[in-house]
C-alpha cells in the first residue's frame, strides 16, 4: 500500500473534471432515489422546488470535495501521495460529507428534531459513499483508459520515427515559469530539494556549485527529466545517472556514489527503487 498513486489522478484538469461530474451523479442521485428521506421532509413541496432546494444541499456538500482536493493538489507537490493515504483521503471526505447531511437532516427539516441522530448518520454514510464512490470509480477507469491510451499512441509515435535524441541542456524555471538557469546535461549532478527550494549541484569550471530555485521536485520530475538520464530516486534527489559510478545496496539502505568526490552518497528510497533500476537499465550502453 506504499505504492504511490498514478499521476493522473492528480492532475489539475483530471481532479476538475471528477468534481463536476461527481457533482452531476449526486444531483442525479438525490433527485431520482430521494435518499435521507429527503421528500418527506416538506410533504407538500412542488418538485421543482424540491429539485432547487436538493440541489443547494448537494452543491454545498460538494464543497467538502472541492476544498479537499485542494488540500490534496498543494500536499502532492512536496509529498509523494500513497494508495492508502489517497484511500484514507475519499474516507475522510465521505464522513465529512455525511456528517453534514446528517446535522443538516437532524435540525433543518420541520419536527426532525426527535429523530436519532448516529441513526441518520449511518444512513448518511451508506448514501454519501455512493454518491462518491461510483463516479470516483468511473472517473477512475476512464482516466486509466486515457492514459493508457495516449502511452500507447506515444510508443507508436515512437515505432514510427526515428530515435529521439536524449536532451543535452536543460533550461530550470522557478515556480512562475520563469527560466533561472541554463545547463549542459553533462555538468549536473543532482538536484535536492530544501523546504520551498530545489538546490541543483552542478560542476562549473571543475568546481561543484549549488544554485537554489524556488521550484519543487515533483515539478522537476514531470516537465524537465523526460528522455534525460535523471530520475527521481528520493523523496528529496534527483540524481543524474551518468554521473554515479556505484550503486550500494548495505543494512542501511540503497545508496549511490557519484563521480565527484565532495558529494556524499545520495539514498534510494523503496519507493523509487524500482524506477531507478529500470533507468539503469534503460540508459546503460
């Protein structure tokens, strides 16, 4: 379980799209099967009164998700997101949600007052997971199936032309894209991350030099290392592999040597263990 999630269900335009179609399934859901005893409440209401009034209950609930994901979006670019945090994450959302229809249930509605509140609240947590768990399901698959699709087209793209050559200079922009440093791929080492910093460790005129960019790794990770010998190999390095001439494996851990002497050995996580290695594999001559 501390496999990290797939990227793509972080992704901005992914997560907005889950939302409003999450949103769209509930409005659905509460007006066709009236969870909560919801028409109850108002006997003599019209339905469309119900249908406006349903849907402002549903839409503030859908607030908890959206201030989540949120949560999530800004939490991603500093910590990898594990399957059993992003698991305990939709938990938190369904119980936050279910303890709002289960208050507003409890005191909004006329003469709902006697009813038993952890009554009303366990059949709010049956309808909420519903309400949230089928169209996160659906949005599941469906950007799975994208994914593998555009991978798919990309590996075509690649049977069919000539061979990409790798990157030999990298331009490194801060968190507003701007570019703040320019290298030869030869001269980098490694990247570190430091607080709300990148500190990348390059050789300049034989010298081992550090520049600080107000970037993040993840950043890194998804716009700059593609078709480049880099790789993430740590929560807080990025590591140039043409640079290391020792990978280690000892009580301790997993670690590399690289070829310039001032730098200490930089760690493999378990978590980029396996990542690493296919790098290795792929870059070697």
């Amino acid at each position: 379980m501390e496999k990290k999630i797939p990227s793509f269900l972080l992704e901005k335009d992914n997560t907005i799209h889950m939302i409003v179609f999450t949103a769209f399934f509930a409005l659905f859901f509460i007006n066709i099967f009236q969870p909560f005893g919801s028409r109850n409440w108002y006997p003599d209401i019209t339905d469309f009164k119900y249908f406006f009034f349903s849907s402002l209950i549903i839409l503030t609930g859908m607030l908890v998700v959206v201030i989540s994901r949120v949560i999530m979006h800004y939490y991603s670019r500093r910590n990898p997101v594990t399957t059993l945090q992003y698991a305990g994450w939709i938990v938190a959302e369904i119980v936050s949600m279910s303890l709002f229809f289960a208050v507003f249930s409890k005191y909004v509605p006329e003469g709902s007052e006697n009813r038993d509140f952890m009554e009303i609240l366990k059949k709010a947590i049956v309808n909420t997971s519903l309400v949230l768990l089928l169209p996160y399901g659906i949005s599941l698959l469906y950007f799975s199936w994208k994914e593998k699709t555009r991978l798919l087209e990309e590996q075509s793209e690649n049977l069919t032309s000539p061979e990409t050559p790798r990157k030999r200079r990298l331009a490194f922009a801060d968190e507003k894209g701007e570019i703040k440093i320019t290298l030869e791929l030869d001269n980098l080492v490694y990247i570190e991350s430091a607080d709300n910093y990148a500190t990348i460790h390059y050789i300049n005129k034989e010298r081992l030099s550090r520049f600080p960019i107000r970037n993040s790794l993840k950043w890194f990770e998804q716009n700059l290392i593609e078709d480049t010998p880099l790789v993430r190999c740590h929560r807080s390095y990025i590591i140039n592999l043409d640079r290391v001439k020792v990978l280690k494996k000892t009580k301790d851990g997993i670690t590399m040597e690289v070829d310039v002497p001032q730098v200490a050995d930089i760690p493999v996580s378990k978590t980029y263990y396996d990542s690493v290695m296919h790098a290795f594999s792929h870059y070697s001559v």
